[in-house]
C-alpha cells in the first residue's frame, strides 16, 4: 500500500485495508467521489478506470498539479521552510486562482503545517507542532511521497463535479463508487455538506446501475436514508480537539447497495488524517 502524500479531515489511513478488502472484486471503474486525501486509492490494486473527485477546486488543483508537474510543485515545496512565521503568512496570502502551481504550493504548505489539517475556516487553522525529531514531520515525510503518488496517479482521471454529476458521468453496472462524505453534523470539514446534501447523496446511490460503498457516521437521520440496504456497524477512534485529551472511540456506519461480509471488528483502530 502506498502512503497518500497529504494529510486531509477524515481521512482513511487507518481503516483502509479493511475498506479495500469490501470492495467487489469484479468492478471495472472505480470512483472516488470525495476523495480528500485518497487513502483507499492509494491502498488499493488498480482498476482499467479510476476516478478521484472532490468539491474542494484547491484540492482538485493540488492533485491535478502533482500528476503534471510533480518536479515543479517539489522544488517550489523545498524552497520553504517548516515554521510557525511561513505558517501565519500562507494563512493570510490566498494565490489568484488563476496560478496553479502557486496554489498548489500554497494548499500543500498550508495543510501539512495545520493541526490536524483543520480547514474548515482557511483563515484559521492552527500551526502544528510534535515533539519529535525533524525526520518524523509529516511534511518530510510526504515529500518521500511524491514521486509514488506520482506515479500512481498517472492513470487516473481528476474530476471537481458535484457528487450527483461525477456518479451520473461514470455509472456503469461495472462501477464501484467510493463515497466518504463529511459526516452528518460534525465540524472540522473543509466542504459544507448539509443533511439535504445527503439526502440527495442517498436518492442519487439508490437510483445508479453500478455499486456503492459508503462509510459515515452513525446517525439516525442516515440509517432513515439507507433503510433496507446492507449495514455494518463498527467503530473508528476519533481525535478530540485538544490533543491532551487523547482519542475517542466513534461509531460508524458501513452502507453498499451488495452483500458486504462481516469484518472483524473494529474496522477503524485508529483515528486518521
């Protein structure tokens, strides 16, 4: 399994393998339809299609950069330095949306020196800080991972639709679609996503000619939306909001339109970024 080269809310670092190992074996295109930070797509064999999507354009615009102009966008990340000072500037200097290697870099710099990459207020996110040796830093250590994500992208197809129409243009009966939207009134996201959002998610899951798989929370309002359709329930640790205060256990909802076999359980050991 390759490491995804960012860190984003949500991510499936963790519980991956066991999300990997649900997927139907027969499918012919996978699609991620939020993507973040595409753990699973990095976790897994690839398929003849494969899609990442996202409604965030920065994120769209970093990954789409990385696939095109990986030694660019690496020799522009070196020329800064990891510190609370470069930290504060890049909160408050957002590229022109027309510079895509400026946004990238800006994106790349911004996130991986976030706590927690906590963008769901740009504007504010805190600098994040370990006490660990240099070498031990995320940003180190994503920047190893360039060149593999690099790699692995070099099939893939880099979407920013709206979730209804990125299922829409690649439902198949062959298709699997990957759907980790933001949980049901949890904070922390960088994309708004309603309980009308998911509302239209479930209307749009239950009218395709391919599967789906869909992890979210447990929430009574999205087991009224997926009613009949098959369930796991399992539990994934959560972060709390201050670090002292150590990790959660969360319990989360594992929904397909096929038969899913029971992992073992918890799915989720840890919580990821």
């Amino acid at each position: 399994m390759l490491d995804s080269p960012i860190k984003w809310v949500g991510g499936k670092s963790n519980s991956r393998a066991g999300i990997v190992d649900l997927l139907p074996a027969d499918a012919e295109c996978y699609a991620e339809v939020f993507a973040g930070a595409a753990w699973v797509l990095f976790g897994k064999p690839a398929h003849p299609v494969e899609v990442l999507n996202d409604a965030n354009g920065d994120l769209i615009n970093l990954w789409r950069v990385l696939k095109w102009r990986p030694a660019e966008l690496l020799e522009r990340v070196h020329q800064h330095l990891y510190s609370r000072e470069m930290f504060l500037a890049l909160r408050e200097q957002r590229p022109d949306g027309s510079d895509e290697m400026g946004r990238a870099v800006w994106l790349y710099l911004l996130i991986q020196q976030s706590f927690g990459a906590d963008l769901s207020r740009i504007r504010s996110p805190r600098f994040g800080f370990w006490n660990k040796s240099p070498r031990d830093l995320f940003l180190n250590k994503s920047l190893e991972q360039f060149w593999p994500a690099y790699e692995r992208l070099r099939g893939v197809f880099i979407e920013h639709l709206d979730f209804a129409d990125l299922i829409r243009r690649y439902d198949q009966p062959r298709t699997i679609f990957y759907c980790d939207p933001p949980y049901l009134a949890t904070s922390g996201y960088a994309e708004a996503f309603s309980g009308a959002d998911h509302a239209r998610l479930a209307t749009t899951l239950r009218g395709i000619a391919g599967r789906f798989l869909l992890t979210v929370n447990d929430h009574p309002a999205l087991r009224d939306l997926y009613a009949g359709l098959p369930i796991i329930e399992t539990t994934e640790a959560r972060a709390l909001a201050r670090a002292s205060e150590g990790r959660v256990a969360a319990p989360i909802l594992l929904i397909a339109n096929y038969p899913l076999k029971q992992p073992v359980l918890p799915l989720f050991e840890e919580a990821a970024v």
